[in-house]
C-alpha cells in the first residue's frame, strides 16, 4: 500500500510517499521532498507570507515526489495530510491541496496529529520500540510516554516553545535564518566558552522559556551585541577574546546549554517515572547535535540510549505524516471529506492510537 | 551504546567509603541515588541521598544546580520538622561537594532519619490489584474498600494541607513521595491491604518555601495527575484527597479555587468557543 504525506503546519511544506509492502516486510521510502521558507536576517516568518510560499510550492512538490517515487497517481492509496497543530493559514493551504487531490484522484483522506507524526516516523527510523519521546521543534516542546493506546504527555512547555526560543534570540542577534536560525546559534556556540548565568525554569515535570528568553534578550542589548552591525563580525575567529565581557558566541553557548540541560531534566525524569531505558529525540531541534550528545550522556548514566534521527525526518517532512497516517489507514480510521478540517491546537494525547496495542 | 551491565553507579563520597556494613543502593532517581546506611551507631538506620553530579550539564551550571537544590531541601526539611510537619529529619549534609576522592566530584549529599515502610504508590498499586483480583465482589465489600481508600486519600491531603499551612511547597508530589509508615506492634485482620499508618512526606528535591495558591495548587495539580496516570481505580476517589486537604487549614479554599485554573492550562489545549 502506498501513502503520499502532506506537510506544512510551519514555514516547511514536505510532501513523502511511503511504500508498506503487503508481505508485511519492512516499510519503504520511496520520495521525501521539502522547500522551507526563509524570512530576512532579523524578521520570524509570517502566516500569510508562509501559505503564499507554501501555495506556490504544493503542487510542483507533489509533481516531484511522484516522479522520484516512480508512481502515478492511481498506485496511491491514500492522502493523507497534517491536520494539527501548527500555524492557521499554511495549514489550510496544505488541507486544501489535500482535498484537491483527494477529490481529482479517488483517493481516501487521512488527517494526522503533526506529533504523532514525529513519533513515528522515529519510531520507525530508529527501531526503538517503546522509548520515552523528546518533541522539540520551533512550536512545540512536549516529554511523550505512551500508555494504553495514547502518546501521554508528560511534561511540555508553559508558554514559548524551546525552538521559538532559540529562533527569536536568533531574530536579536541578526543571526541569518538560513538553513535555521537554530542550527547557525549552534555554529556560533561553538565559540563560546564563558557560561552566563541565565534562569533555569523547571516546574516540576513541565519547563518555561519566556523568562530566560527575556533575559538573555535584555542581556545581549545591555552589551551592546544585538542588531545587525554586530552579526558582521560573527565569522571574525578573535573578535573580542581578550575582552572580559561576554561575546555573542557566549550568549548562544550559554542558552544552549541551559534550556537543553532542562530538557534533559525532564527527560530523565519522565524516564524515571515510566521505567523506560530508551529516549528518542524528535522534531527540528532534535537535531542539534549538542542536544544528542547531552542526551546520550544521561542515557548512559541511565543504562540506557538515545535515538536520534538528522536533518531528513527530524525537521517537519512529509513522509512521517505519510507514515502515520497509514498506520491509521490500516486501521481503518479514514477522515471523510466534510471533517477534513485543519486546527491549530490539537494536543498529542487526543489521538487514539488504535495500531499500538502493547 | 552503554547497555545495563555496564552500568556502575558512581563511587560513593567520603565519609561513606568506610562505613561498614557498606551502603545499600536502593533506588536512582532522575536526580539522585537513595542507600540505607547508619548513622553514628551500627543499630541506627538512616537514609542517604546523594545528588552525583551531572556530567550533560556545563560544571558552572551544575555546580549552581547540586548545591543549591540540597541546600533548599535540607532547609525545607529543617522548617518542616520545626512546624511538627510528618517529615524525615535532617541528620547532616555536604553541599559543596567535598565527599569526592578530587575536588571535581562535585556531588553533594543528605543524611535524614530512616523511615519504615512502603511508598503509597505500593499500597494502592497492590490494593488496584488485590480489587481485580476478586472475581465476585459484593457490593458491601467494595463499599467498605474504597472507604478505606477513601480515608488514606483524606489523611494524605491533611498532611499535605498541614504541609502548605507550614508555608512549603512539595514542587514533585506523587504517590512515590509519600510514605505508609505503619503503626507499631498493631495490625488490622484484613485479608486486603492495609491502610493503617502515618502519613510521611518524603523527597523534598523540588520543594520550595512558598505561601502562594498558585504553588499550592500546582503541587495538588501534579498529585491529581499522577494518581490519574498511575491508579486508574484510585482516581475516582481523589476527591476524598481533597476534602481532607480542605479541612486541614485556612488558606485551603483558596489554593483549591486556584486549581480550578491550573487544570485548565497547558499548552494547545482544545478550546471551544
């Protein structure tokens, strides 16, 4: 059987084709396509600017999967598409593509969970059975377990999500959005060294940005270091080192290493409380390699491992909604037509997860 | 990949290298490690809690972190002592991490007075399946079991509330963190389990002194949670937790009215209308 996955709650429209062979032998990749939308230096993205850029890429996208997968249109069978959470506007450009294509070529529709969507599809990746889940992207921040047929959240964030975070330290700093704002905080952390004291905001199993967010904001402009003159000098190897006041880098090395030091904490704590031994990262954060490496530190003290996966199915794809919603397809559960709506908030332990039955 | 085998908790600090007989490791929690040990008198039993340290965390930050967590427990448990509330009492701690073979161990340690018995989590973990064990239960007996449940549910939120009264936080309440200690010598002719006992609270690694309802109520929103999450059977009756909590002191009505609000956040929660 195969699937075409629909994606677009966020500034990536992705489109995937998933093969399940029906021998029941391991499910295949056939097309894994992506565009992302990237704003200015400075300036997040829009709603309205990321369905236009998503509206003009949908179909080409689609055209391109089909052609790599080497498929036509009738071998599909079904469509399936990111039903929430996410951003208004880019996801009903993506909904109405949907039901296009289901209403031109026959075909069922499956909605998806945006979440469970990354669950999966590092379920599958990774071949971890029944790890403790790690969700961190730019709009969500979640510690996942699953228990009699529902992924439970565990601990999420109280307001920003970790990725908004970094994103909009990013926006301050005039750090370049492309390829992301987070991976290019990554590079420049690297050059750090000094740690400033930022707050740490645990809440028992949940965590909350805003604050260290508005700190190390207020931070970077009491020194002088926000805006865009100051990015220029990112690439210069020495610039200020002899100096006693922090740099640029050492404000992204120390938001780095305290919000994910909180994640790591309550990971280790929702893997405490479940017994679990096996953690899995993801969502486009997760990709961090600083994130991975503090991770598997802790798993190891644990007895325990990460699993992670890169760029291709930790950032927002298409094929991971093409994965879960054939899980769901198999199961029977189809969306018909007049429910093929689109939400903005639709939480991870709202799905019933009818093709788990451990 | 590290695997379980190859796992060794890190070595214990001074002075508790040599005391004989050696430390049990009872549990590892996300934050620390809990042995039985002694204290002054081979016949004295005590608990030690050792916060290693971290080594995913920047040293700086994790420095910060150890030191003043055990600091504000320890405080936390002083204070609760002083207040008559049922606590483990403090017997001595390092903060500044000296117990380590080199200065970079880092850790630091608690020693609290032993308590005897289970985590409620047991109790009623052991009562849900003693309940599907029965096959014919009457009406009166499930009656007189979940009233039972229904009294170890109001003492806990009376100890609780005597907790909140005292101007203290818990930050991590959950049935593993409160203790069935039993009576002495007594026992009840039940074929059930036994709900008999004193309430104790214990793990005080994310208590906080505070007399606001929002703490509050968020400390009574995780218990409602937790006992959700773990004791299906039980949570019908969490209202009884509730009611003895609201008895227990003045400022009860308010935190309840403010969890009312706690329930209702979360981040993409659906919202109609």
């Amino acid at each position: 059987m195969i699937a075409i996955g629909m994606e677009g709650s966020a500034n990536k429209v992705g489109i995937g084709i998933m093969l399940h062979p029906t021998d029941g032998s391991e499910p295949r990749v056939l097309a894994n396509v992506r565009h992302t939308y990237n704003s200015p230096p400075g300036e997040g993205f829009l709603p309205k600017d990321t369905a236009r850029h998503h509206r003009a890429w949908v179909v080409k996208l689609v055209k391109q999967a089909l052609r790599e997968a080497r498929i036509s249109a009738d071998e599909v069978d079904c469509i399936c598409y990111t039903k929430g959470p996410g951003m208004g506007a880019p996801l009903q450009s993506i909904a109405i593509a949907a039901r296009m294509l289901s209403l031109l070529w026959g075909k069922e529709l499956v909605g998806v969970n945006h979440c469970v969507g990354h669950i999966e599809m590092g379920r599958l990746i990774t071949g971890a059975t029944n790890p403790v889940v790690l969700y961190v992207s730019g709009g969500n921040t979640q510690v996942i377990a699953y228990s009699s047929q529902r992924y439970r959240i565990f601990g999420e964030t109280l307001d920003i999500a970790v990725g908004n975070c970094l994103d909009r330290f990013a926006r301050t700093l005039h750090i370049p959005n492309d390829p992301a704002p987070g991976y290019n905080i990554e590079q420049l952390a690297k050059k750090g060294k000094r740690l400033v004291d930022l707050p740490y905001v645990v809440k028992g199993m949940d965590c909350s940005f805003s604050g260290i967010l508005a700190a190390v904001d207020a931070l970077a402009s009491t020194l002088g270091l926000a805006g865009a003159e100051q990015a220029q000098n990112d690439d210069d190897d020495d610039a200020d080192t002899k100096n006693d006041k922090p740099t640029r880098a050492d404000l992204c090395f120390s938001l780095q290493e305290t919000i994910y030091s909180m994640l790591v904490e309550i990971t280790e704590r929702a893997m405490a409380h479940v017994g679990s031994k096996q953690v899995l990262i993801v969502g486009g954060v997760g990709s961090n390699v600083r994130l991975q490496e503090m991770m598997g530190i802790m798993a190891r003290d644990r007895g325990g491992s990460v699993f992670a996966t890169d760029e291709r199915f930790c950032i927002d794809n298409g094929i991971m909604i093409a994965q879960a919603g054939m899980l769901a397809f198999r199961e029977g559960l189809t969306t018909p037509l007049k429910e093929s709506t689109c939400t903005q908030r639709f939480r991870t332990d709202e799905v019933f997860v009818k093709w788990r039955q451990d | 990949m590290a695997t379980l085998d190859e796992y060794k908790p890190p070595p214990l600090p001074a002075p508790f290298t040599n005391t004989n007989p050696p430390p049990i490791l009872l549990t590892q929690g996300a934050e620390a490690h809990l042995y039985k040990t002694t204290s002054l008198n081979p016949s004295t039993p005590a608990a030690l809690k050792i916060r290693p340290t971290k080594p995913y965390r920047h040293p700086i930050l994790d420095r910060r972190l150890t030191r003043s967590r055990i600091v504000q427990e320890a405080r936390c448990l002083v204070k609760l002592v002083k207040e008559g509330v049922s606590v483990p009492a403090v017997l001595a701690l390092d903060c500044e991490g000296q117990g380590g073979e080199e200065a970079s161990w880092g850790g630091a340690w608690l020693l609290m007075e032993w308590i005897e018995g289970p985590v409620v989590r047991v109790v009623l973990e052991q009562w849900e399946a003693w309940m599907k064990a029965q096959i014919h239960l009457e009406e009166t007996v499930r009656i007189s079991e979940e009233d039972r449940v229904r009294g170890l549910m109001r003492r806990m939120g009376e100890t609780i509330g005597a907790l909140h009264k005292a101007g203290v936080v818990h930050g991590d309440l959950t049935t593993s963190n409160l203790m069935l200690q039993p009576f002495e010598g007594e026992s009840e002719a039940n074929d059930s389990v036994s709900m008999e006992g004193k309430i104790i609270l214990i793990d005080f690694g994310l208590a906080s002194q505070s007399a606001q309802d929002e703490d509050r109520a968020v400390d009574l929103y995780v218990m409602e949670r937790a006992i959700g999450s773990t004791h299906p059977r039980t949570e019908p009756l969490f209202d009884s937790l509730l009611q003895g909590y609201r008895e227990s002191y003045k400022g009860a009505v308010s935190a309840l009215k403010r969890l009312e609000d706690v329930r209702l956040r979360g981040r993409k929660r659906s919202m109609l209308g």
